[in-house]
C-alpha cells in the first residue's frame, strides 16, 4: 500500500485479540482490525488495551487497517 493511498488516523485499542491483531476505536467513533505492521512487528512491540496508536488505512476498505506507530507507556524510548 502507498502511502499516498492511504488515510492515517489516531486510535485507541480497545481489545487486544489472537494472531498480534487487534480491534481500535478511532476519534470518529469508527471500529476497525488492525495488526501490526514494519517495524512494530519485525520488533515483537507489544500492544495492549487502552494504548493509543496510528493506524494506516486503505481507502477501499475502511475496516481493517495496520498499526504503524504505537504510543509507548512509560517513555521507554526518550532520553
């Protein structure tokens, strides 16, 4: 999927569910399925409930989409 194609929105992981997928509710109330995609998959980056997340969607179908940037919980990353 191009970048160009697709829609980024921001998201809340509302149930975390088998095979690293999960269901996100995003700010206009929309509910889709998401994975993880890139680097949080080839990294193992775990994604729990109530965590919020980018999700990079298609245009063609608004239901399913991949999580390319996840928030993380006690500023693991920051120096």
């Amino acid at each position: 999927m191009a970048s160009a194609d697709s829609i980024r929105v921001e998201g809340i992981v509302e149930e975390v569910l088998p095979n690293r997928t999960c269901r996100v509710k995003l700010s206009n109330g929309h509910r889709l399925l998401a994975f993880p995609s890139g680097r949080l998959r080839m990294e193992f980056v775990r994604i729990t409930a109530g965590q919020r997340v980018m999700v990079e969607m298609s245009p063609y179908d608004l239901s399913k989409g991949a999580v390319v940037q996840s928030e993380t919980r006690n500023n693991e990353h920051e120096s």
